[in-house]
C-alpha cells in the first residue's frame, strides 16, 4: 500500500494540472449515505419516485416530504470530513487546481475548497420555478412547517432544489468547463464514485484520452477501474490525509 500512496503522492506533487472527481463515497464518513451498494440511499428510496424530474412535476410531495424527512437532517448535522478537508488543503499548497464533483452537499466549498464544479448541482439552494427566486434550505425547512409542497413566498409559485433531477440534462456551461479541465488536466483523482452515471463518468474517460495519469481512490472495485493507471480500495478519510502528509514531507 505505501508503494502506491508514495507513487500516488509524486505524482500529484509532479503534475502540472492535477483535478479530482469526487462522488458520494467522499462524504460517506459525513453521514451522507452513498447511492448504490449494499446500504445504498435508492435502495430505501426509488429515484424514480424521489429525485426524477418527471415525478416531480407530477407530485412534488414526494422529494419534499424526502427533503424534510431524510435529506434536510442529514446536511444539516454534515460537516466536511477528512477527505473533503485533505482536498483543500491540497488546493492551498497549489497542487490540486480544481474539484469537479457530482455530489450536490456542498462539503468541498464549506471544508475550503474554492474551485469547485458541481455538475449535479447543489440541493443546498432552492429556486422559484415562476420567479426564480432564491431560498435557502433553512427557509424552505421552515415553510415545510406548514405547506407542502412549499410555495415560493413571493409570487406562489413552485419551488425546486438546484439540483439536476433524473430525466434532466446537465448545465451545458458546467459541463463544458468540466470536460475542459478533464482534458487539460496531466493527472485526475476520482474519489468515492461508483462511476456509473453519465455524463459525469466520461470526465475521467477525457483525462485518460489526454494522457492524463488516471488514480482512482475508491472503497470498493469501480466501472472503470481497468482503465487507471493506479487503484487503491481504500476510504476516503484515510488516505487522502496520508497524500496530504507525503506532499508535505517532499
Ligand atoms: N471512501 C471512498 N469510497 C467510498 C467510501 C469511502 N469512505 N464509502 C463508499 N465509497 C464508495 C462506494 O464503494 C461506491 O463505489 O463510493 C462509491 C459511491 O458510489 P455511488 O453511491 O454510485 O455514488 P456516485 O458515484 O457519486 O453516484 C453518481 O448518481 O444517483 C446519482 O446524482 C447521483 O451524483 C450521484 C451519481
């Protein structure tokens, strides 16, 4: 295992452009369930039903009851772990230059990390689908108190989280700078992503095909796990802190 951390911590400490790609697995130590797998968060809820846009318009009760019962709560009590704090401070010292995630908790930007690209979003700001209002999660947990689906205060129109709903397209901007640094990048990490879901799985695809050096960090095998140069089945929080002390022992 040291062979490969210290490999690993060269590697990043000699990249030029190093990016990481996060997924669920990074705030799995945050009490923020991961998706899939044995306690999998769409094992208990059908994503269908909780977070497809086609539901959502249809019955909006479904995510916001969701909302005030599992996903409120859970940000609530999270708090960056140790993955999440490693990462920025790898950004500090200058040898990470950006976080492209998938996960929609804002963890990376409240541990420190300020380039971040959230491709699905993030359920921490609510929207007015008439008025595009702004709300926070807090305001919205509140108004939960006494309607649901909760109405936008100004105009009593729909609220949305800004998060990307099953069934809808990523934020073309969003990605496009994210496929931009994938393809500029000399080394990607991707840490705790099953790598699955699709758009955001071609990112370590793109760095690969630019002769990226390609290190997945992940607890268990992923969908692209032949295609890296270097695998460690590992968490999260314990050895991205290791990366961090190697750099700053070199
Ligand atoms: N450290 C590292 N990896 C971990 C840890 C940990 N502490 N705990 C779990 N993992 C791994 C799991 O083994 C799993 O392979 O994290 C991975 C999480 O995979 P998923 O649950 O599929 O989450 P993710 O890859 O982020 O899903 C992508 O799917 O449902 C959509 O929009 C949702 O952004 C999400 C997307």
């Amino acid at each position: 295992m040291n062979d490969i951390l210290e490999a690993v911590s060269s590697g990043i400490k000699d990249s030029k452009h190093a990016v990481v790609f996060t997924g669920a697995g990074i705030s799995a130590e945050c009490g923020i369930p991961t998706y899939r797998g044995k306690d999998g968060l769409w094992k208990k809820y059908d994503p269908n039903l909780y977070a497809s846009i086609g539901y959502f318009l249809q019955d909006p009760s479904y995510y916001w009851n969701f909302f005030r019962e599992v996903r409120y709560p859970m940000l609530q009590k999270a708090k960056p772990g140790k993955g999440h704090l490693a990462l920025a401070e790898m950004e500090t010292f200058g040898r990470i230059k950006t976080v492209i995630t998938q996960n929609i908790d804002g963890l990376h930007q409240e541990a420190g990390s300020s380039s971040v690209i959230e491709l699905h979003g993030t359920t921490r700001v609510i929207y007015c689908m008439s008025c595009s209002q702004k709300y926070s999660m807090d305001d919205v947990f509140v108004m939960l108190k006494d309607t649901c689906p909760p109405l936008c205060p100004e105009c009593q129109g729909k609220l949305r989280p800004a998060v990307i709903f099953f069934g809808e397209t990523l934020n073309p901007q969003i990605l496009r700078v994210a496929f931009e640094e994938a393809e500029q990048c000399d080394f990607l990490l991707v840490v705790g992503s099953s790598l699955v879901v699709y758009p955001a799985a071609e990112i370590p695809m793109r760095a690969k095909k630019n002769n990226a050096t390609l290190v997945i960090i992940n607890k268990e095998q992923t969908a692209l796990d032949s295609e890296a140069d270097g695998v460690i089945h590992e968490e999260a929080g314990r050895i991205l802190p290791q990366i961090v002390r190697n750099l700053k022992e070199s």
